[in-house]
C-alpha cells in the first residue's frame, strides 16, 4: 500500500542522512586550541601547533574567558610582532568560537589586551586533505583522552542530526 512506500522511501532518507552525517563527521576534525589548557596566557602554542595536522574543512575550537581575552585572525606579520591593529578577522564571539580552516595556507590568531606577549598567539599550517581515505593523523600511541571525548562529541552531533531528520520525516 501506499503509506508502506512511503514509510520505507523515508527510511532509506533516513540512513542515507545519519550515513551523509558520519562520514561528514569523520572527515573534518575539531582541534581544541590549547587542548586541555584551552586558550589562556602562559601557554606554548607552538608545541601545541606542532603536535597536530590541520587540513581544509577542519575546524578550530578556542575556549576562554571573554571577559579579558579574545581571539583575532591576523597575517604573519602581526603575528610575529602581536599587532592587534589592523587584524584580518574577530573571530571573538562567546568565549567557545570555532573557525573553519577553508584554505590551504597558515592561518595567524591573536589575543589583544597585551595578552599575545605573554604567549596567545598561534599559527596552524593548513593543508590539503590527504589522498588516502584516512585522513587522521597517524599515530603509533594509543588514544588520548582528548582525541576520544572529540569523537564522542562528533557521534553526538550526528546522532542528533539524524534524530532530527527521524521527527522530521515521519
Ligand atoms: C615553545 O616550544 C617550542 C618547541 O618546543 C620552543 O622552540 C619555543 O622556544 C617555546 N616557546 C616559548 C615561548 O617557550
Ligand atoms: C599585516 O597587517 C598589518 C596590519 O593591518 C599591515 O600593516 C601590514 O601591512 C600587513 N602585512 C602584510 C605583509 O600584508
Ligand atoms: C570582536 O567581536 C566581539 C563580539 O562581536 C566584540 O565584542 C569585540 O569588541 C570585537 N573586538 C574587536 C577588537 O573588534
Ligand atoms: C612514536 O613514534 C615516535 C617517533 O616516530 C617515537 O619517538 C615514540 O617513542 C613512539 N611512541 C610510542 C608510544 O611508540
């Protein structure tokens, strides 16, 4: 009958969404600026930086106190000189800001206030996604906690996506 057809066409939306969702979410990466020590002073983010692969589509995550920091997009020379002038771009919203990594080029982040003399600021080398399906970092060691509470955010959101699309669809 027609209402089993309809039930099975939504289905088969249905899966085809959460498949489009995981996929989506085991591509593009979120890198939680600072890891544990998020985005405060006193940080090397530099050692940070070094110990990560960013590549388009991924995205940053910077978590702070908006109440004395923020967080601006600024070329190499700014960067190198913790110029707040001029910046390319305020990424500051509520203290958890996220920025997508677009292109293939080194993006330059500051904090204003003074706090980029005393170590907040980074540079990520972005690069293009990797011919092989495996796009993650390889890593010989075991999971970090960190890499595995990602995860864990990344299946919620496409749990709840998919939730979505099922109260959606029928
Ligand atoms: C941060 O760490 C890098 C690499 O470990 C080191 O070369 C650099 O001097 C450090 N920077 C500061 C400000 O300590
Ligand atoms: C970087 O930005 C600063 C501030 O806007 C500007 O004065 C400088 O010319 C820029 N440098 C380059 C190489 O674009
Ligand atoms: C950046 O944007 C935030 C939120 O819109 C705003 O409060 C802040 O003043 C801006 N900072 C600069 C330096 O423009
Ligand atoms: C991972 O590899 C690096 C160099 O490739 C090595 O120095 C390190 O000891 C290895 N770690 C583990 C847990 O095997």
């Amino acid at each position: 009958m027609g209402a089993e057809k309809r039930f099975f066409v939504k289905f088969k939306l249905m899966l085809m969404a959460i498949l489009m969702v995981s996929m989506e979410s085991s591509m593009a990466a979120l890198h939680r600026v600072g890891g544990k020590l998020g985005w405060n002073p006193n940080v090397n983010y530099s050692e940070w930086s070094d110990h990560e692969r960013f590549y388009v589509g991924d995205w940053l995550l910077f978590n702070f106190d908006k109440r004395y920091f923020n967080v601006l997009e600024v070329n190499e020379t700014s960067y190198d000189n913790c110029n707040d002038q001029g910046f390319v771009k305020n990424i500051t919203r509520g203290g958890r800001d996220v920025v997508e990594l677009t292109q293939v080029r080194p993006y330059y982040f500051l904090s204003s206030g003074g706090y980029c003399y005393h170590g907040m600021k980074v540079a990520v080398n972005v690069e293009m996604l990797p011919p092989a399906p495996e796009p993650a970092p390889v890593k010989n060691g075991s999971l970090t906690s960190d890499d595995v509470s990602l995860k864990i955010f990344h299946y919620m959101i496409s749990f709840a996506v998919a939730y979505y699309y099922l109260v959606l669809l029928f």
